[in-house]
C-alpha cells in the first residue's frame, strides 16, 4: 500500500465526516424554517413533523461523533487535520442544539394554537428568525469554503438577532401588562423567541469554530453580547 | 527513552487535563451555589463575583480545548484512552455552558433586587438549585472515580428538577395573573429557573460522558425529558 493510497483514504475519511456535517446542517436549516413557518401559519402538522424530524439530526451527530473518533483513532490526525476533526465535533454538536431549539419551538407552537394569535409579535418572530437562518446558511457556506471573513461576517451579525430579541421581550411584557389573559401565550412567544436567539449564539459558535479550523486562532475579538433583557428593568409606571 | 518513561509521561498528560476538569467543576459549583445564595440573600456583591468569575471558567475550558488537542496531536490516543481525552472536551463545555447559566442567574439577581421579593417561589428556586448542585457534585465523582453506576443514578435524578420547574412555572403565571405588577420579576425569576433545569441538562450531559468514558456506550435509555410546560396550556379559568 502506497503513502499515496493512504492520505487518499485519510482525505476521503475528512471529505466524509464534513459532507455529514452538510447533510446535518441542511437538515437543521429545514427544522428552523418549517418551525417558524408553522408557527406562522398555525400548522399543527408542520410543527409535528420537525418534532419527529428531530431524531434524525440526533442520530446524524450521534455517527458524526463516532466516525471523528475513528478518524482520530486511526489516522492520528495533527494540525489542520486535527483541527478540521475537532471542529467537526464541536460543529455538529452546535448544529444537534440548533436542532433541539426548532422542535422546543415547534412544540410550544402546538400550545400557542389553541389561543387566539397575538398579531403585532409575529412580524418580529419572522424577522429573527429569517436572520438566524441567512447567518446558519452564512456559517455553513463560510465553512465549507473556509472562508473566515464570511464567518467574521456571522459573528458580527448576530448583535442584530439579539437586538431584535430584546424589542420583542418589551413588547410581550406590554401585551401581558395590559391584558393578562395573554400571559400563557405571551410566556410561550418569549421561549420560542428566546429559542430563537439562541439559535443565532450557536450559529454564531459555528462561525467561530470555522474561523479556528482555517486560522487555528479563535476570533480574538470576545463577541458582543446584545441581549441586555437580562440585567434590564422596564418602567411600565407601574 | 524507554516505553516506560513514555507512558508515563502520557499517563501525566491524562491526569493532567483531569485535574482542570475536577478543577472547573469546582469553580462551576462554587458558581451556582453563590449565583442562588446572592438571589437568597439578596446580596449584590455576590451576584456580582459569581458574574466576574465567570471569566476564568471561560480561560480554563480554553485551556482544557488547548491541551486535549496538544494531546491527540501528540500522543495519538485510541481505545480507552482516546474517549477520555474526547470526554473531557465534552465535560469542560458542559460545564463551560453550566458556569455561564450561574452568571446569567447572577445578572438577573441584580434587576431583582430592585423589585419586593416574591416569597413564596423562593422556596422552590432554592430546591432545584439544592437539587441540581447535589447532581453536580455526584457526576463530578462518577467521573473521578470511574463510577457509571452513580453516573446513571446522576442522569435519572433529573427528572425531579424537571418537575420542580413545572411547577415553579404554573406557580409563576399564578402570581402574573394575580398582579401584573409582578410580571417583570416573574419573567425574571423564570428564567433564573429554567437557567437551573438547564444545569440539570448539562449535569446530565456530563453524567453521560462519564458512562460514555468507562463502558464506551452512551446510556441507553433515552433520558425522560419531563419538562412538560412546552406542551402545556395551564387553566386560570381565564
């Protein structure tokens, strides 16, 4: 066996675990767009099928974290390799929470359809949502071309998912002021919401991990944190 | 250089990376433990050092990351070997993730306190927090010691700080309801409980890891997930 036939093998072993991690991404990008869609729509049979889908984006990291284990157990991978089987590791467990964040959406939606719409939240929704899922197709393109400044470019987004996510946690502590009958709904559009911006935290690890497999240096600049709900008192004069 | 001195030097590399990992999970304890002191006593100061000792739980787990690749690129580990350099990746970014949930508590102490308390969700915030440190410390010692028998024990454990957040969550939209006044440090309060179910999570998570590192199977029984509030509609009559 030649030293050709081996790194050729190696090569398709790495061009393997990372057509996974697209295959995984591309499942995780449908589960977000049908979850929010169905939230959209009140479609209660689209919110079921990303519940069920959701095993399949399991399983896909369950073998992606046994073929890298492989890989690091028979080919002793060092530097770039290494780094590129390691980042798949930390990718595809990224992706697995992207994943889980669109069937707790998907769930919550099955809730929210048995009470009336609460209108003037769902354009905002829409609009998180659509950003996280232009920067998860952003990040998953930025990986597979290991392209560092479109994944710079993800990483800097993601100050918008979260200023949008604190517009939206205002307006729902408004509609639940003003009229308590919406407090179960408005609970349950705040999870999905905060669901949804933490879908953009784990795209924007994504983004991360690319820019460390191509450069082998995380991002040095520490990312900006936008959600300020957390440490934010708002004055309803009450 | 004689095998022998080889592995031994390798055997010190192992101890070496699970001495950080015993070293974070102590900082993490520490952590949740002053995070739900601080919200108890309504101490300001300590919610403000469990926020800025966030930062070296940060540093170690980027350490931990450094040294386990310097080790599989170094040592090329298989077998046994290779699942405990590959469990403690996963164990410092559990516990990466359980640090950042003390801080996130931490930040919402700080709002609190600037509304009356809410006595009597107290009582079960302190519960779960009680429950999930207790787990914590438990999965910390299955992994030093190798013991996937507490590991399991750990991971069925989690279901009771499952059902203490439900309900924590119906006794939340109570208050809500009964005075909207209350809505602002509710939502607050909510989220600081659904910050330790997901403690609990994570715990688990690292629970898994252990069985995963002594038996080379993750857990076979799917974990029950007993949080139900995603799917629930809750009657005020309303």
């Amino acid at each position: 066996m030649s030293d050709q036939h081996i790194l050729s093998a190696y090569d398709r072993d790495l061009e393997s675990i990372q057509a996974m991690i697209m295959k995984m991404g591309g499942q995780v990008e449908a589960a977000i767009r049908d979850a929010v869609r169905a939230l959209e729509t009140r479609d209660s049979d689209l919110a079921m099928k990303v519940r069920v889908g959701d095993r399949a984006i399991d399983e896909l990291e369950q073998l992606i974290n046994e073929q890298t284990a492989r890989i690091i157990a028979l080919r002793s991978p060092t530097a770039v390799d290494l780094r590129v089987v390691l980042s798949v590791m930390k990718i595809s467990a990224n992706l697995e929470r992207c994943g889980d964040f669109a069937k707790n959406i998907s769930k919550r939606t099955g809730v929210l359809l048995e009470s009336p719409p609460i209108e003037s939240t769902a354009a905002t929704v829409r609009r998180m949502a659509r950003q996280t899922e232009l920067m998860l197709k952003d990040a998953l393109d930025a990986y597979i071309h290991r392209d560092p400044q479109l994944a710079e470019s993800v990483i800097d987004r993601d100050v918008d998912v979260d200023q949008m996510y604190n517009t939206l946690f205002r307006e729902l502590l408004t509609h639940m002021m003003e009229d308590p009958r919406h407090i179960t709904a408005c609970m349950h559009l705040h999870f999905i919401a905060k669901n949804i911006e933490r879908i953009g935290d784990r795209v924007t690890n994504i983004a991360e991990q690319t820019v460390y497999m191509v450069t082998g240096e995380l991002p040095t600049e520490k990312r900006a944190k936008a959600d300020h709900t957390a440490t934010e008192t708002i004055d309803f004069g009450a």
